[in-house]
C-alpha cells in the first residue's frame, strides 16, 4: 500500500515554499480580467485577497518564506 500521508515533528516542518514560475523555461501570462478579458496587475486582487497572499503570488523569487504565524498553527 502506498503511502499518502507524512507527519512531520516540528523541526522537520519547511520554512519556505519553493516558486517554480522563476524556473518554468517560459513566461506565464498575466491573469485576465473576466469581465474585459484585458490583463490585470496585483492591485485588482487587493480587495479579495490579504497583500501578503498576492505578494507572494507575484514574486520572482524562488524560495518565499511560510510566516511564523503560520508554521506555529
């Protein structure tokens, strides 16, 4: 049988989650808006989701580290 579940100890828990988009061989393309189906920057999901969420969504770097008030719950 195969295994699907890991429990990890506390010290074993990751700090960062890895970011392949930096790596891919090519460039994603921007979201669309779904109304005008013209692209559209981090600024138009500001009032849906918190600014750290979309930082993280956005950036360029390949290792974006969990914050601590995550990995503690």
């Amino acid at each position: 049988m195969e295994q699907t579940k890991f429990l990890l100890d506390e010290q074993a828990l990751p700090e960062s989650w890895y970011n392949l988009v930096p790596d891919l061989p090519f460039v994603l393309e921007p979201p669309l808006n779904p109304a005008t189906r013209e692209p559209v920057g981090p600024e138009a999901f500001a009032p849906i989701f918190p600014q750290e969420i979309i930082r993280q969504e956005v950036t360029a770097e390949s290792h974006v580290p969990i914050p601590d008030e995550v990995r503690e719950i």
